[in-house]
C-alpha cells in the first residue's frame, strides 16, 4: 500500500515535470538576446565607413560603436554633421553625443558653426547637430538661429529645438509661427504641438487664414490636440468653405478632437461634403461629439 502511494506520488511529480517544461517552450516565447553575437564596431570599421561608407554602411557601423570609445574616430565622424544625407549626419550626432570624451569640443563647434559660419548649408546642418545631441546647452544657440537670414536656418533650428525640448525654446516658435516664409511656418506648427512649454495657442489660430492649404491643415491639427475651444468658429468656417479637402478634413477633424457643441452644425454640413473623406471625417466627429 505505501509503496502504490509513493509511484503514485513520483508519477504525479514526473507528469507535473513533464508540464511545466512543456510550458515553457511554446511557439510564442520569445528567445532571450545573446548579446555576445553582436559584431562590435572596431576604429578602423568606423574609420573606413566614415570616408567612403553608402548611408547605410555608416548607420550600421556607428550602431555597433555605440560603446566604443575611440578618440581618434571622432575625427572621422564628426564631417558626417555636414553629410547631404540627413540619415548618416541622424546617426553620426548619435554616435558623438555618447562619446564620454570629445563631445563637449564637437557640441563647442557646432554652436560656432550655427552661429557664425557663412555658408547657411552648415549653419543648418550645425543646428541639427545640436539638436540630435538633445543638450539643453544649446538651446540659446537654437533660439538665436531661428532668426536667422537663411530659411533654412530657421526651418532646423526649430527643428533642433522641438528635439532638446526646452521650454525655453516656446518663443521661437511663436515667432515662427508668423515667419513670411511657408516652410518655416510649416515647421514651427508642427513644433508648436511637440515642445514642451509652448502655449501661444493664439498665434496657432491666426495660421487658419494662411495662404498656404498645407499651414491651414496643419494648424487645423494642432488646435485639436490643444482642444482650443476658442478656435471652433475658425474651424467651422474651414470645415465648411476651404476650397482644398485635406483642409476641411483636418477642420473637421479638430472639431471632433475638440468636442464642443458650437462645432456640431459645422460637422453635419460636412455629412455633405462633395468629398468622402470629408464626410468619413464628420461621421467620426459626431460619434465623439456624442460621447
């Protein structure tokens, strides 16, 4: 009798074994990384890639050195800021602003180069530059940039500012916002909705009567993530009369974002719209002004 109770007892915590192994290799579990199979990037790798690398040699191969700490590389790096390809000067600012040694001296240059060079090709590269390193040191350096001569100048600075994320950076936007050339009031929109510490919710607003279709549009988005309520007259003549439908779509999109009940008439004449993206628009906005 006790001998039947102990099989019995061995068969139960074999069958538990068996069970509980089983569980755990499922198709759906995940295979732990090993990490000892990942190529390091050496200095000469990086040394070659950085003269004669495709972009997607040097993205490769700065990824791998993202721990090696070669202080000879960084001069081999550091003329990618200024590459045509706004992937490899993306992962050559990555790859320097993790150097523990020389960043501080290629962030120092950068913000002579933004500030003073005469060439508005690297005044804007050097922009983006800072703004990749995400160092609130070079905030001051963007702001000063987004008065540049150079709209391209501009365009990166505000750019580079939304990266760092510095509230200090909000009054560059806001005049931005009222730049006399489009590409800078695209970007300083966009930035408008991302920097932290931008509230001039007003500026936005005047951007409903730009010129441009694509600065309407994206105003329109913007006053929907601010649920600007004050905008909602604005936006229900756009969601109405704009002549351009990506326009009246992101018009009636915002007043759905926004959902107050003033926007309502503005969002069931566009259950008529001509367009059907523009009426797919209103049918959602109802639904959230209804929540």
């Amino acid at each position: 009798m006790a001998k039947n109770s102990i099989r019995f007892a061995l068969a139960s915590v074999a069958l538990l074994g068996v069970l509980v192994g089983g569980s755990t290799k499922g198709k759906t579990d995940e295979v732990p990384a090993d990490f000892s199979k990942e190529v390091v990037a050496t200095p000469e790798a990086i040394q070659n890639v950085a003269l004669r690398g495709a972009p997607i040699a040097v993205w490769e191969t700065l990824e791998h050195g993202e721990q090696l700490e070669c202080l000879d590389c960084i001069a081999y790096v550091k003329p990618l800021l200024f590459d045509k390809d706004a992937r490899v000067r993306e992962i050559s600012a990555w790859w320097l602003r993790r150097r523990l040694f020389g960043y501080a001296e290629v962030a120092l240059e950068m913000r002579k180069v933004v500030e003073a060079d005469a060439d508005p090709a690297r005044r804007a590269a050097a922009a983006n530059a800072l703004g990749e390193f995400m160092d609130p040191g070079g905030t001051k350096f963007l702001v000063k940039a987004a008065g540049d001569s150079a709209p391209a100048v501009r365009v990166a600075a505000l750019k580079g500012l939304q990266r760092i994320n510095d509230p200090e950076g909000a009054p560059a936007v806001t005049t931005g916002l009222g730049d006399g050339d489009v590409s800078v009031r695209k970007a300083a929109v966009e930035v408008a909705t991302r920097l932290a510490g931008f509230k001039d919710v007003t500026a936005v607003a005047k951007l409903l009567s730009d010129p441009d279709a694509a600065v309407r549009g994206k105003a329109a988005d913007a006053l929907g993530v601010f649920q600007a309520k004050g905008s909602v007259a604005g936006l229900a003549a756009l969601a109405v009369t704009d002549g351009d439908e990506d326009v009246r779509v992101d018009a009636v999109n915002a007043l759905g974002e926004i959902g107050d009940a003033a926007g309502k008439s503005a969002i069931e004449k566009a259950l008529n719209d001509a367009s059907p993206r523009v009426r797919d628009a209103a049918r959602v906005a109802n639904l959230k002004l209804a929540l």
